[in-house]
C-alpha cells in the first residue's frame, strides 16, 4: 500500500483501478504534465491556493453522471486529515466517495469499525469492494468497514450506539449554503458523538461566510 505523506491517506490509484464503471459512477486516473501542473498552480493563487497538483503524480478521480464528486488530489487529503488523525474506535462517516477518509480510518489499528452511510448505490457498487480487498491484503478483516446504502438525514441509527469520529462529507462544492446542512447533522448527532465531530471545509466556510456578512454591511 503506498500513502501520501499528508495524513497517512491512501494513494487511490493504486487501490481502485483505472476506467471501470457501475451505472453512472466511473474511474478515471489523470497524470498532469509540468504544463498542466503549472496551470493549475497559476489558478489556485486567484482561488484561496487551492488546486495544486504535483507533474508526474497519478491521481483518482470519481465521476458521477459526468460530474466529477471526488479526486485525490493534494487539497482533498488536507481536508480530510483531521478525521483521519482523530479517527479510533467506532467512526461513523456520511458520503463514501472514492472511499480514501474511510479506508485510511479503517487501516488504523486503534480503529476498531468504520461505518459508512451513502445514498448512491452506484457508488457503492464501484468502490466499496475495492477498500474491503485492500483491507484484507494489509491483513485486516474486510468487515471491519461497513458501508450502507442510505440518507444520513433520514437513517435510523442503532440503538444507544455512539461514536468516537463523527466526518461529514455530502457536499460537491464549497458554498456557504452547505452550513445550514452541516447544523442539522450537527443536531442529529450530537448526542451520539463521544468524541470528535467535523464536516467538509466546514471551518472554511464560516470565515466566508463571516467575511460575506462584513462585506454586506458596506454595499
């Protein structure tokens, strides 16, 4: 298994193969040229530094109706790191996507089960039994990693469980609509969180939305 050096994440082309497809959910590996790198290190100084990629490095991409949900590139592991290096004991994450937060999570010794809600049963059936071979072939047992098709909004929880690492991870873009959502699971889940709960850029979006409100108040 080879792994980034940002938080321990799984390098995801080398866990899910390169073009196959279930439904409407596909893979597709990209390797930037120094061109495409350099582009794209050019826009991410007109967007807050995000968007650098490394010339050479192959990096995961899932695509749902055509629409790109997930990437492993630089900026998606930094989000994810702290999930990741909080994650122990039983971790419950809303939104599989390529599967990296969970399958890191669930190679992690003091982990002891990764429960995932998703809605997209296409995405499931393209990635999840590729995180559970891997499992088993850094010797773990693939049941340690539970992925269920459901609405994290609308899903039963078991009775009385709680959870250890709590990671929200729903949404396709940064915008600040996303806090609103972000309240609900936060109020859902309160009180079954025995120790650390997050969402996607989560803390991001409330300095955007704090600088939104100032600049209000001069127009």
């Amino acid at each position: 298994m080879e792994f980034w050096n940002r938080g321990a994440m799984p390098k995801m082309s080398t866990v899910i193969p390169n073009g196959i497809k279930n439904g409407a959910a596909h893979i597709e590996h990209v390797t930037p040229s120094k061109d495409d790198a350099a582009l794209a290190s050019m826009r991410a100084s007109y967007s807050g530094g995000r968007g650098n990629i490394f010339a050479g490095e192959t990096y995961c991409q899932l695509f749902v109706d055509g629409t790109m949900w997930m990437s492993d590139t630089p900026d998606e592991c930094r989000d994810h790191w702290e999930p990741v290096h909080r994650a122990k004991g039983e971790v419950l994450i809303a939104g599989l996507g390529l599967g990296m937060v969970a399958l890191a999570c669930a190679l992690k010794p003091e982990v002891t089960r990764v429960t995932v809600i998703e809605i997209n049963a296409d995405v499931i059936g393209l990635v999840s039994r590729h995180l559970r071979a891997t499992l088993k072939a850094a010797g773990q047992d693939p049941d340690k990693l539970n992925v269920i098709e459901a609405d994290i909004y609308t899903w039963k929880l078991p009775k009385g469980q709680m959870y250890d690492c709590i990671w929200f991870d729903l949404w396709e873009n940064i915008c600040t609509d996303n806090l609103s959502e972000y309240g609900k699971l936060n109020r859902r889940f309160a009180r079954r969180t025995a120790g650390y709960r997050g969402a996607w850029v989560e803390e991001e979006l409330k300095y955007q939305q704090r600088q939104e409100k100032r600049q209000d108040r001069y127009w």
